[in-house]
C-alpha cells in the first residue's frame, strides 16, 4: 500500500503533499516503515519457528 492516495484527517489534502503536521508526520512515518517495520525481527523468527513446530506435528500426527 502506498501513502499517496492517503486522504489526511485534519486537512482533507493527500498526505504526499505534506499540507499540515499531521500529513507530514504521516507522510515520514509511512516512507520510513515497510509493512513489517512495527514487528521485531526476532518476533517474525520465533513466529516461524512456531509455525514449523506446527507444521511438523501435524505431519507425523498425519503420517
Ligand atoms: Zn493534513
């Protein structure tokens, strides 16, 4: 998802023209963070880790 269709709540403008702080504020967050940014790199890790405990139990539950 991109921020240029972003429509600002306090000034109605798009958030890429940066009109008010709030556009402004939103326009550095969105450029600085990717989908992922807000989640912690071990969290994804130890996310993985569980979904492949997961997949191997249903596998020998299964087999
Ligand atoms: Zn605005």
């Amino acid at each position: 998802m991109t921020y240029d269709r972003l429509v600002c709540a306090n000034c109605a403008a798009p958030v890429s023209e940066g009109r008010c702080p709030v556009c402004r504020a939103n326009r550095e967050r969105l450029q600085q963070e990717g989908p992922f940014a807000g989640l912690n790199p071990m969290a994804l890790i130890a996310a993985l880790a569980v979904l492949v405990a997961a997949v191997a139990l249903l596998a020998h539950q299964t087999a």
